[in-house]
C-alpha cells in the first residue's frame, strides 16, 4: 500500500503536463488499473444489465391468424345445374336432390341425388351422387381457415381406405378443382353389383369440397366404365367449386348494395330537409312583402 502511494502521484503529474484528451486517457487507466476497478466495473454490470432486462413495450400476445376468403356457403343442391343432374344421375328422384341436415347451413350442407336407368331385361344403370361442403372459420387456437381445410382434405382423402370396403384404391393430386384436390378411385363389392366409386376432395380457399360418385350395372346390365365415370365426377367437382365462390362473390355485393342503402335515406332526409326549408324561406318572404 505505501509503495503505490508514489506511482500514483507520478501518474498525476503526468496528467496535468499533457494535453487535455491525452490526460483523459491516462485518468481512465488509472481508474481501471490503480483502485479504480470497482467504479469501471459498476458501470459495467448496469451496462449488461440493462441490455439483460426485457422490452416492456413488446407484446406477448400471437399473431393474428389470417381471416378466411369465405364467409358463406351456397345451397348444397344448387351446386350442380339440372343438365349436369341428368348426365350423371339417370332418372334423378328428386331430380332437385335430398340435403342433409345441418344446424348452420353456411358451416356445414349436403346434397345427396340417386336414380336408375331401367333398360328392362338387359338390366339397369344405378348411380348415386354427393355433394359436401363445409367451411372453416379462423381461430386463434386452431389456425386460419385454410389450414384448418388443409387438414380435412387428407382426412376425407383417407376415409375410403379406412373403411376397408375400397378395392383396387387409386389416388392422385387433380388439377383445375379449387386450390388443390385429390382424386380416389375405387371398386366396391355388394351384393347388388361391382360399383365403381370416384371420390374428389378438393379445397376451395377456406372451404372444402367432398364430391362422391358411384355407379354399378345391375340386374345383369354391364359395369360401367371407370374411366367415363372419373371424367364425368371432375367436370362436376369443377362446377361446383366454381359455385362456392359464386355464392360469396354474389354475398359480398349484396352486402356492398345493403350499405349503399342504409346510407342512401340519410342523403335523401337532408335532401328534403334542405327543400322544405327553402319552401319556409319563401312563404316567410311572401307574408313580408304582404
């Protein structure tokens, strides 16, 4: 201790006989080097500490999920015209199709349509058609619409082989029906007949599309070609992707023309405030000049 005494006043001296920054300089090292350790060090830890100490200003709170394009679904049996019914249904009963229930028409619908072609002795041509539909909502939980829709594409994708009635099960990504589809086919053995199925499941935005067609030759009539059946199921999978978004298209601008009109009576109120005030004005004149 007495031995430093010296050192530090030389260091001192030093400071006053140079320049001004170079002194500063020469002061810092002597707070650094010669007892001056724990100032330095103290600025220091407040320095990481401060740097260590959470950001009150940022939020905890999770992104937004992104809201989803549809808010409506169009009537199950209204996605498919009369003459795509009479292609693939064959004497359709009821040709307008049966709905299933449903408590929420625009969560949830379905249409199912069945007929026969009787060709008498040489048998009859049976086909069965459905069409499910189901839109999802974004949820800060379950994620946006899309995903949610994403998600029940493969499941509904899988269903057919889950049920363990599928023969000869074939699947393959399908182009031009909603944002992405799947196509399933598949033969079923009853005691009626060989039917052959197709289903497509296809995702529309936030909305999903589940279209199943069947058919079999009974009664001795031939099976019906796989091929043709495949071909008929995607043209009306098209056509009924195309009427959801349709039916949201024609929602919104219902929606556009219900706000024009809720403000249109206002503007016509002031219209004929303003007329029945002038009308004041003139009668007030008239009673003046009398």
């Amino acid at each position: 201790m007495h031995r430093s005494a010296p050192r530090i006043t030389r260091i001192l001296a030093a400071c006053a006989a140079v320049p001004v920054m170079l002194a500063a300089a020469g002061c810092s090292l002597l707070s650094s080097d010669d007892g001056g350790s724990g100032n330095g060090d103290g600025k220091k830890d407040s320095g990481a500490q401060s740097s260590a100490a959470p950001d009150s200003s940022a939020s905890n709170e999770a992104p937004a999920v992104k809201e989803g394009a549809f808010k409506v679904l169009p009537e199950a049996c209204e996605t498919l015209a009369g003459k795509t019914i009479d292609a693939l249904v064959p004497e359709a009963d009821p040709k307008s199709g049966k709905s299933g229930q449903s408590d929420n028409i625009n969560k949830r619908a379905r249409c199912t349509w069945n007929g026969a072609d009787h060709k008498g002795t040489k048998g009859s041509q049976y086909r069965w058609l459905a069409v499910s539909l189901q839109r999802f909502d974004s949820h800060q939980t379950f994620g946006s619409g899309d995903d949610q829709a994403k998600a029940q594409l493969a499941k509904k994708a899988a269903e057919p082989e889950a049920g363990g009635e599928a023969k000869n099960l074939k699947s393959k990504p399908l182009k031009g029906v909603g944002d992405e589809a799947v196509l399933l086919t598949f033969d079923v053995k009853k005691k009626e007949g060989d039917f052959k199925d197709q289903r497509i499941v296809a995702r529309v935005e936030n909305a999903l599309l589940v279209l199943d067609y069947s058919g079999a030759g009974l009664a001795g009539a031939k099976t019906p070609d796989a091929a043709e059946m495949t071909k008929d199921a995607t043209s009306a999978a098209e056509e009924a992707a195309a009427s959801i978004a349709a039916a949201n298209e024609a929602a919104d601008a219902d929606a556009k023309d219900d706000d024009k009109s809720s403000k249109k009576p206002a503007a016509d109120d002031a219209d004929d405030d303003a007329e029945d005030g002038e009308k004041d004005s003139k009668k007030d004149d008239a009673k003046a000049d009398q």
